[in-house]
C-alpha cells in the first residue's frame, strides 16, 4: 500500500485573504425607492476592486454607507472585522476609510499642507503653537511614499484637478487608513494625469491597501483592476476576477441583455457604456 496517505501533511493552503470591507445582505430605502436589495460584497487588502454599474445601480449609495453618510437599513457592514456602532463621517475614518471623489473640496486658499492637516493639525510640544516643521516633513514623507512631485507650500487653486486628488489621498493617508475608495477619479483627468494616478493606486494596493474603484469606463477595469463587482438596480450581479471576463460579458451584467450588434459597431465598448450614462 502506498504511503501516500500523509502527503495532504505537506499541502499548505493558499491562507485567506485579509478581508478590509464585509457587507453582508446590506439594504437601503429612500422612501419607496429601494437603493439596495440584499447587497453583500467584500474588498481585500492589497487588491483594487472595481465597482460597476450604471447610474442608480447603487454604488453611490454603497459609498455613503461605507463612508459614515448614511446607515443602511438592514444587514451588516464590517470595517476590519468591526462595526461602526453610530455611523458617521468621522467614525468611518476612526475606521480606517478614506475617499477621494471625481472633484475633491478643498480649501483653495491654503497651501497643500494646511488642506491635508486641516482640522487636526500637531502641537509643538504642550504648546497651542501649530508645528508646521512637523507638518512639512510629514507631507514630504507621504510625497515620497506616493512617488509625487508637489511642492507642501504650493496654495491649492494653483494646482490641477488631478493634483487635487493626489492630495486628498495625502490627506487620507495621512490618517493610516486601510481602505481607499476612488469615486469616478479619472473623470475629469487628461490621460497623463490619469497615468500618474494609476501608478500611485498601484503602489498603494502593493503596499497593503485596499482600493475599491468605481468607475464607468470598461477600459480602466481591464488596465488597474483584480476583482470587479457589477451592480445592477441595486443588486449585486456578480463578482469575478477581472482575468475572467470580458468587456461584452461586464456589459451584459450591467443593463441585463446581450451586447446586440449596434452597440458593437460603437468606436469602443466604453464609449457605448458612457453612453447609456447620462
């Protein structure tokens, strides 16, 4: 008889993956519009999960929840294994959630520095005396961390849409978070700016953080994501590697049908997406 009864002894399981966001049969109602219907999706640490979906799908309203805006109806929302017993902004943070939105608010006439440290800036020593030194060196430390070349002093008008948001993901890092939600960031962006940004979730995703990235173009999935979730009325359709799908079989997720022949002929599929998006 073999002996091979002991070889599952030297197997060693892939080990789980570090669960960042759990949401589990998660619904929301804004009077008798259903936003989600028994939602239940997980991010992980060190990948970038797209979100799909066409407008009122309900990623918004995901968001909302996730980022303390709002509390879901039912259901279980778990930020690194916790809850966030009374939902809000700043509880989310306490969390570890940051967000960077297709136009970050910012405080135009303050320099990057003051915008990121904004609300909370250090003390020198027992002092009430703001330690701007201790600021300075700390945004340089995330510049060089982020591979971002921005001068700390520079006033934020004087900066570009693209460059906005690179600070606002300063400014989250700056508070050690464990998830990044990118809203609709390239949206605005002109197509180096969009590289630039790419990179930068790159290395934050190599360096332990969980990205989810919600976007309506299908191009983006396939160049920066691992997993993509589909939503559609408020339902989550399916999550799959993004080595598993095509751009037609995400777009039959999205609206419910096949890719018929005239949305083939478009110049892209996601020209044809944003199209159906107003």
């Amino acid at each position: 008889m073999s002996g091979g009864g002991n070889n599952g002894d030297r197997i060693s399981a892939a080990p789980p993956p570090n669960v960042v966001l759990s949401a589990s049969n998660v619904n929301k109602s804004y009077g008798a519009t259903q936003a989600l219907r028994d939602v239940s999706l997980e991010v992980h640490a060190g990948e970038v999960h797209c979100l799909l979906g066409e407008n009122g799908a309900g990623k918004s309203t995901l968001v909302k929840i996730i980022t303390g805006l709002a509390a879901q109806d039912s259901g279980v929302l778990l930020i690194n294994g916790k809850t966030m017993e009374t939902p809000s902004v700043s509880a989310a943070r306490a969390s570890g959630v940051g967000v960077v939105y297709q136009h970050p608010v910012v405080f135009p006439d303050l320099t990057v520095v003051e915008n990121i440290y904004a609300g909370r800036q250090p003390r020198r020593g027992g002092w009430p005396i703001v330690d701007f030194a201790r600021m300075r060196a700390s945004v340089r430390a995330l510049f060089d961390r982020m591979d971002v070349r921005i001068d700390p002093e520079a006033r934020m008008a004087a900066l570009s849409i693209g460059e906005r948001q690179l600070v606002e993901i300063a400014k989250a890092l700056s508070e050690d978070i464990k998830i990044l939600i990118l809203d609709e960031p390239t949206a605005a962006l002109p197509d180096k700016e969009v590289s630039s940004l790419f990179a930068i979730v790159r290395r934050l995703a190599k360096s332990g953080v969980a990205i989810l990235f919600i976007s309506h173009r299908l191009d983006e999935v396939f160049d920066i994501g691992d997993r993509v979730t589909v939503f559609r009325d408020g339902r989550k359709v399916a999550t799959e590697r993004v080595a598993d799908v095509s751009k037609d079989g995400l777009i039959e997720m999205m609206v419910g049908r096949k890719v018929d022949e005239a949305a083939r002929q478009q110049p892209s599929d996601a020209t044809w997406v944003s199209s159906r998006m107003p």
